[in-house]
C-alpha cells in the first residue's frame, strides 16, 4: 500500500470512528516508504510529539490489515493501555498479519493487557520480536506470557524488563526456556524477587539443556556470588549462549573465580557484561588469567564501575595484550591512576585495542598520561531481529512438546516441587 494512501485510509478512518487525528501519526504514514517492508517507527519520547492513545492505536490498526509493507511497529514511549493492546491483539490474530516485531516498551500496559496479547500469540507465527519492558504487567502477566511460550514456537526475542515479575513468573518463564526451541534473546532483568538464589537454580538447570538461546539478560537481579555459582554450573554445560549481561548485580571477587572456571569449559560465551559490580582486584586477576587462556573465547568484557584498583586493571591490560580472541574491553567507572592510564595507552597507540572498542581515550597533561571516558559500551541487542525481512515465517501448529510442557509448568504454578 502506497504511502499516501495510508495517510488517506487513516484520515477516514479517524472521521468514521470519531477519532481526532494525530499529527504525529499523519506525518508519519505520509513518510513511509512506497514499496518493500519497513518498520513504521512511532516511539512517544520524541520532542514535541503528540503521543499515541488507545484511540490511536486503535485507528492505526484499522489502517494496516491486510498490509504487508509493515512488518514492523515501533511504539515505545507512548501512553498505550490496555484497551490499546487489544486492537493491536486482533491484529496479530489476523490470518495474513505480516508484523514481525512489535515494540511496546514502557507504556501503561499492566496484566491484563499481557495477558490479551499473549493469547493472541498463541496462534501467531508470524511475530518475531517482543519488547514490553518497562510495563508493570506484574506476576499475572509475566505467568500468562510464560503460558503462550508453551504454545507459540516463532517468537524469537522477549523484553520483559523492569515489568514488576516476581519470583513464581520469572521461574515459569525459566521453565519454558527449557523446552522452547526457538527463542534466542531474553531480557528479564529488574524484577521483584522476594527470593534472589531460587530462581537461579532454575535458570543454571535451564542453561545446561537449553540449546536455542543466545542472548540472555539478567541485570540488576540481586544476584550474590552464590548465584552466580549456581548459574555457571549449568553454563558449563551449555554450548548455544553468546551473551550474558550480569550488570548491577552483586557479583564480588569469588563470583568473578566461578565466572572464569566456567569459561574454561564453556567454548560458547563471547560476550560478559558484569559492570556496576565489586569484583575488585582479586576478580579481575581470576578474569585476566582465564583470557588468556586457548580454551577461552571471550570477545568482548565490561567491568565499569568495579572498584578495580591499578593492580587488576594493569592485570586486564595484560590480558588484552596476550589475548588472541578479546577484542573489546570496557573500564570506566574504576580507578584509574597513570601506570593503567599508560598502558591502556600503549594498548591503543600499538593498534591492539581500538578505540571503537573501548570506553576510555588518553590524553597527556604536562607529560603525565590521563583516560578521558568515551561513552561507548557494550551493544545490548547483538543477535537483534530484522523485523523488514522478506522471508517471513508461515504460520506454524504448537511444538510437539507442548502437553508435556503445558504439565510442566502447571506443577510449577500449583506450588508442587518440580524437578527440572
């Protein structure tokens, strides 16, 4: 459908349901491209902007059945509730619905809304990517999302940060991790855990038999190193993961030592992201040493904002140099005096550290060397999802597991001890 006529189509559809017509949406759709798939992009945190309502999403819907130009809708930071997720529902329930990725990122969608929408995905097999961090859908909706993965064998990436999961939502969601065989990116960091070991156990028996996953974010979970030590029992085991966010946890030296033991098992893990931690000097000695090592396949690491002293610092410095696979590192946040300033330096001059790849920039002050930082860092979405592809996944019937997997997480939802 042509441009323009989505901009028409949307116009009449505004005066049949009595809609005021937003500029925002107008412009837009007067915007988009003529032909081929694209994302049509209407996040809410643009200045001056009017943002999107129920009323609206409920037009805009109206204008995209039957089109197969967008595949994607960006609608993050707007004021979409409830109401506003069951017309976007209806429209994923369509038969010819071509949306492959669907960002609703901090609106006001709460429990009921997900639950709307993840049983509108139980049918789809068209939808790819899911982002609803940021919407405080709670234990009822983190339960009722973990329910459609049971069912639904397409969704590919899941956001449900910040979202209010308690611990009972965020095991169930484990759960179905174990046996789900196609999503690759998680993000479940920030919930409400009233138990922060629990859920790990579940998480590590998950890593160790899951073999689809490849992303996976557990930031500011209040993970202590005995987690920690849970979790790498079961990444030891694992062969699929490639990225691992622990960020703002409360990882120390000893779960910086369970860390680096599991890496020199696990032949997978490219990317660590333990910033905001306290691994301090002795974790970073643990990190270095394994870096260093043949077996090791890290890439990238962040340790910002670590309480890391010159003595583990000038130890990753090292590590870098001798390292034949890390290509990335970030260290901003710690304490930087000048020996780690001049080897970082020297790391950057010879050509061995990029500095694209890095968070920290030298500069000399009457001839003593100092770091300024560089607001780069770590890229969340690495194994993003292209929403514009063109070739789309037919719609396809539940996974084969799905009785038994159904039983699996009802035992867990009535409270019975469930072995994973």
């Amino acid at each position: 459908m042509a441009a323009q006529s989505m901009s028409e189509l949307y116009k009449a559809v505004c005066a049949e349901r009595k809609i005021k017509v937003n500029p925002y949406v107008l412009q837009s759709l007067k915007k988009t491209p003529l032909t081929g798939k694209f994302t049509l992009k209407l996040p809410g945190n643009v200045r001056q902007v009017q943002r999107l309502r129920d009323d609206d999403v409920l037009a805009l819907c109206k204008c995209l059945r039957h089109n197969e130009c967008v595949t994607g809708l960006d609608l993050r930071y707007n004021s979409i509730k409830n109401e506003g997720v069951e017309h976007l529902a209806k429209l994923l329930q369509e038969e010819k619905s071509s949306l492959s990725c669907l960002d609703l990122m901090f609106n006001d969608i709460q429990a009921n809304g997900a639950q709307v929408l993840a049983s509108s995905l139980q049918g789809n097999g068209t939808l790819l990517s899911l982002r609803l961090s940021g919407n405080k859908i709670g234990r009822g909706g983190g339960l009722e999302l973990a329910s459609m993965l049971q069912e639904n064998c397409t969704l590919q990436e899941l956001e449900v940060a910040d979202c209010d999961l308690d611990t009972s939502s965020i095991i169930a969601l484990v759960i179905m991790l174990k046996k789900n065989k196609a999503l690759c990116s998680v993000d479940i960091s920030r919930p409400l855990l009233f138990s922060h070991q629990e859920w790990a156990v579940h998480c590590s028996k998950m890593l160790a038999v899951n073999s689809s996953l490849m992303e996976l974010h557990l930031g500011r979970m209040g993970m202590t190193d005995t987690g920690i030590e849970q979790l790498t029992e079961g990444l030891g085991r694992n062969h699929s993961l490639r990225y691992l966010d622990l960020c703002s946890n409360r990882v120390t030296r000893d779960g910086a030592f369970h860390l680096a033991m599991m890496l020199k098992q696990n032949r997978a893990l490219e990317i660590l992201d333990l910033s905001s931690n306290q691994i301090g000097d002795g974790g970073a000695g643990y990190l270095s040493k394994v870096i260093t090592c043949p077996c090791c396949t890290l890439k990238e690491l962040s340790v910002c904002r670590n309480n890391i002293a010159s003595e583990g610092l000038l130890l990753l410095a090292q590590a870098v140099k001798s390292s034949s696979t890390l290509t990335h590192i970030y260290i901003w946040g710690n304490h930087l005096e000048e020996p780690v300033c001049q080897a970082f330096k020297e790391l950057i001059s010879s050509g061995r550290l990029h500095p694209e790849q890095t968070d920290v920039s030298p500069y000399e002050v009457d001839g003593h060397v100092f770091l300024a930082e560089v607001f780069q860092s770590l890229r969340k979405h690495v194994y993003n999802i292209d929403c514009n592809r063109t070739d789309l996944p037919t719609k396809t019937a539940a996974s084969p597991d799905a009785t038994t997997h159904h039983g699996q997480l009802k035992d867990y939802l009535n409270c019975k001890d469930l072995s994973l």
